[in-house]
C-alpha cells in the first residue's frame, strides 16, 4: 500500500518535528496541509523543492473557532483527510511553588484541549469516509513525572488518555497513536523558558545525544503507512532510551 495521493493534516509545522513530519510526508506524494500560529512558507517551499504540494494556514490550536475553520476550509464534506499528525505545542520549566495558575492554563489549553479540538474535527472528517490514522505528540514525559515541568507532563499524560479512548471508541476503522520524543533538537530546547543547564541534563540518557526532527517524522510516516496498520492505542518512544517502560 503507497501513501501517495493521500491527505494529512500536519499542526505545528512552521518548524521543528511538525516541519519534518510534513516535509517527510510530502516526500512520500501525500498532500499535506500544515498550519501553526505561525507563517509556514518556509515550510511550504522546502516541501516544493522535494517536488511535493502544500497548503498552508494560520490556527491556534487551543482555540475551536479557528480550529473549525481549518476543517472547513481544508476539508469540508465531502472532503476526505487520511492523516492527522498534530504536532504543535508548548513548554515550560518551573518550579511549583513558583507556577502562576496562567501558565499552567496556557500550557493545557495548548496541549490537551488543543489535541481534543484538533483530534475531534479530524475524527469527525475520517468518520464520513470510515478510515485514518491518528498521530498525536507525547513525550517521554507522557510517561513518568518530572520535577520542575508538572503543567506540560499532565498535559502529555492528558494526551495519551485521549489516544487510548479515541483508539478504542474509533477502532477498527481509525488507528490513534502518540509519538513519545525524548529530547529532539528543535526551537523547543533553546526556548527562555527553561534553565540553562536544561540541554546538559538531557544529555543523560542512553544514546547520549539529541535526536534529531527527521528520525521522528520517520515514525509519523510509517504510522501513516502500511507498517502501522496494526498498531494503535499506543505511545510510540523514539527517545534514544530516555524511558524503558
Ligand atoms: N523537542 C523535544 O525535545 C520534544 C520532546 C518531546 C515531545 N515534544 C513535542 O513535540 C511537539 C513539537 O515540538 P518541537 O520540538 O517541534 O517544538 P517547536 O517549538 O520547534 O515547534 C512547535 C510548533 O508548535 C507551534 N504552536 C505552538 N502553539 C501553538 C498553537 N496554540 N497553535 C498552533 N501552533 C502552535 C509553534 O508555533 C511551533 O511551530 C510538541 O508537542 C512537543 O511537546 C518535543
């Protein structure tokens, strides 16, 4: 089974693993439409340098208006959506103690009710045609806790609860899984928002080093392909050994 001519939805894709997941679909013929809050034409010329077709729109994914209006934009019915990969999302380090109750919110409406939104107008459009796959953005961190970053792992904890419901409320038609990064060399690690030592202290995990965007997007293209057929419900850790559940 090819993935050329299918269709993918790909959120978070003006840089970083949302971009390489969309450039790697595209590399496969799939016609992607990738959004983000911010501009995404880099994005957009990279996947026409491969020879590839992108649309592109602005969303904030934690908002439903302008969340719906990419569906009914991209893909009204009778318009047909083969694969979400939701890749957009947010993070920040800080103590506790220290947490305002606005960045916790900020984090969460991000995270979980940006992945709600965004996953349900995409099983809703798979729905009418009865097949899909679902790619979410865990984290390592989806599956243990972590000091200093408890907003963003309830958040990826949130988000495998929404895999493993939605895998069994739309199975066996649509399969739902997450990819669980550990640390991946993007925009996300260098951000204000964490310490300084942030980038050090990762660096202590089996394969000792930062993965890289592409070997993420290679997992989101085989879960859209043939090799993810029979998988679903799962978080998938691409992570250089940071968690062995
Ligand atoms: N980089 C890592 O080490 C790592 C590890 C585990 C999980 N993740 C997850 O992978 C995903 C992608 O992370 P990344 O490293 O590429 O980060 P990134 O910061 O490089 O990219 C995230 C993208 O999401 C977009 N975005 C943020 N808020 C948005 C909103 N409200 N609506 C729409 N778009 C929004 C940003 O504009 C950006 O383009 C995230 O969900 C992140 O939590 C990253």
């Amino acid at each position: 089974m090819s993935i050329a001519g299918s269709t993918a939805l790909v959120t978070g894709a003006s840089r970083g693993i949302g971009r390489a997941c969309a450039e790697s679909l595209a590399s496969k013929g799939v016609k992607v439409t990738i959004v983000d809050l911010l501009d995404c034409s880099e994005t957009v010329e990279a996947i026409a340098a491969l020879g590839g077709k992108a649309d592109q729109g602005i969303c904030d994914v934690a908002d439903e208006q302008s969340v719906k209006a990419v569906f009914e934009r991209h893909f009204a019915v009778p318009g047909r959506l083969d694969f979400l990969v939701h890749c957009a999302g947010i993070i920040h380090e800080r103590p506790l103690l220290e947490t305002p109750i606005d960045e916790f919110d900020k984090v969460i409406a991000v995270n979980l009710r940006g992945t709600f939104l965004i996953g349900r107008e995409a099983l809703r459009c798979m729905s009418t045609t009865g097949s899909g796959r679902v790619v979410l953005t865990s984290s390592d961190m989806g599956y243990y806790g972590r000091e200093t970053f408890s907003p963003y792992v309830a958040s990826k904890h949130g988000v495998m609860g929404l895999v493993r419901s939605w895998a069994k409320e739309f199975a066996p038609a649509i399969t739902v899984n997450a990819l669980c990064p550990g640390p991946i060399d993007t925009a996300m690690l260098d951000t204000q928002n964490m310490s300084p030592d942030w980038r050090e202290r990762e660096l202590d995990i089996p394969l000792r080093r930062f993965g890289q965007p592409e070997e993420i997007a290679e997992m989101a293209t085989f879960l859209c392909g043939e090799g993810g057929a029979y998988i679903t419900g799962q978080g998938i850790g691409i992570n250089g050994g940071s968690v062995m559940p």
